[in-house]
C-alpha cells in the first residue's frame, strides 16, 4: 500500500535553490532503466504535492535516516530505527545492524517491505526488488564489532542499498567499515547520489572514506552520519579543492537526472 509522508514536511517541498550546472549523463549506463515502464496508477487521494515523472525527493530524518519519496508515491526510508521515523510508516524500510540507531526491534507493522542488510545465519542478503517506478538491490559489506555484539570481523553483516528511482542510481553507504574492492564496484555499478556516512570514526576514518567516494566516483554527496558541525567541518575541509559545497537550509531536495551537477558536488542537508 502507497503512503505519503507528514503534511509538515511535504510543505518544505519545493523550497531548496536549485543546484548549480547541470549533468548530461547517458541513461543507459544504469544497471538498469526503469523509468520508461512507466509509472504505476497512484489513487487521487495519495496525490499530495506529487512528484513531476523524473523527479526523486530526500529528506534527511536525521543520523542515516533519508525518506526517499518516487512519482509513484513510494516511500522508503534508509537505516529505518526505533528513534528517528517520519510520521507515516513508509512503503520500504531498510536496515543495518551495527548499532541500534540503524535498525528497529519495533518496525511498524504497516511497512510492505522491511529490508535487513545482514542474515542472521552470517551468510549475504540478497535483494532485487521493483515497486512500482522504484528497483532496490544491495551490495554486501563487513563490520567490525563492538556496539554490543562480537569484537571479531563480521563478514557481510553491512548493506550498501542501490536505489534506482526516475532513472537515479542513489546509493546509501550504510555503517561502511571499508573502502571497496573491484568486485564491489561493479556490483555498484553507475551511482548518481552517494549518501555517507563522515562521522571519522565509528564508520571509515576521512581518508578512507574519500577514498571510497573516489572509487565511486558520484556526481551528487550529500553526507550523513556526522554528530555535529565540527565533525562534519573536518570532512568538508578534505574535500574542497575538488569538490563544490553547497549547504541547504531545508532539509529536502528534489532531485532529477537534469538536475544532477555538472561538477563534484557535496550538498550538506541540515540534520545530524
């Protein structure tokens, strides 16, 4: 069933500046395009302050909680827990487990799809997964313990979600502990929109995980995960000479292939 977010925040919709010069990207190179099957019939009821066909909406909930919103009106929130939700219980909701601000003992019963990045058997999850004019997968990564749990290495206990609305690859890094392998990469595929984690330290140090941004090499970075300026502050420095900055004051943006930047761009959504 297709849900719509909070009134309150849906009235920020719309508001952001739009980003700097546009991309030209060729839509074939995404794993794959759906965007021209069309997009599912959406009941006028679900309809409020509905996106344009090519159009994707994030909103930073907070931590590494995004509301990703298609045309359609599928909702997904990112490292969905049990402190930061929006006022609706999305279409999809996925999870990590490193800590217990990226994963929910209580996920509301009204989420269609509840998606943990791990198996508790220790073997890879696997997702391939289209609603509606939105297709998710995954792409496996380890942890390291700590946060209650084992202090030995957890193999594929982390997933980097893939997902592809309105012909974006956008790609939510997760707690990633590592920078990535070959094999990784082209699991990747293209990325568009790289949300990461920059906290310095309980995920990937900053060297490492600009290195992981080189490896992947997006358009768009929008950072997550960072616990206060100053922390965000020591990650923006590393990246300023190759890297535009822009900093919204609303913590939404509406997004499309022919809004993607030209250059390397970091946006900073307010939140934590």
């Amino acid at each position: 069933m297709l849900r719509t977010i909070a009134l309150s925040v849906l009235a920020l919709a719309g508001l952001l500046p739009a980003l700097p010069a546009l991309a030209l990207v060729e839509p074939e190179r995404c794993p794959r395009f759906i965007a021209g099957t069309g997009a599912s019939v959406v009941p006028a009821a679900f309809r409020v302050a509905q996106l344009a066909d090519g159009e994707v909406r994030l909103t930073f909930l907070g931590h590494a909680s995004f509301l990703i919103e298609s045309p359609a009106g599928v909702s997904i929130v990112t490292d969905y827990n049990d402190m930061l939700r929006p006022a609706e219980a999305p279409t999809i909701a996925t999870m990590n487990r490193a800590h217990t601000t990226h994963f929910s003992f209580h996920p509301d019963p009204a989420i269609a799809y509840l998606l943990p990045g791990w198996r508790e058997d220790g073997t890879p999850a696997h997702y391939d997964l289209t609603v509606d004019d939105v297709w998710i997968r995954n792409v496996t990564t380890n942890i390291r313990g700590g946060f209650g749990m084992s202090g030995e290495l957890q193999r594929d206990m982390n997933s980097i979600f893939v997902f592809e609305v309105s012909g974006l690859c956008i790609a939510h890094l997760g707690h990633l502990h590592h920078t990535l392998t070959p094999a990784h990469l082209d699991a990747l595929g293209r990325i568009d929109v790289v949300l990461v984690p920059v906290d310095g330290g309980y995920t990937l140090n900053i060297d490492d995980m600009t290195a992981v941004l080189d490896q992947i090499n997006a358009p768009l970075v929008i950072p997550m995960h960072y616990f206060g300026t100053a922390t965000l502050a020591r990650f923006l420095a590393g990246l300023e000479q190759r890297y535009q900055v822009e900093t919204s004051p609303l913590p939404v943006v509406t997004l499309s292939r022919a809004t993607l930047p030209r250059m390397p761009t970091v946006l900073v959504l307010p939140g934590s």
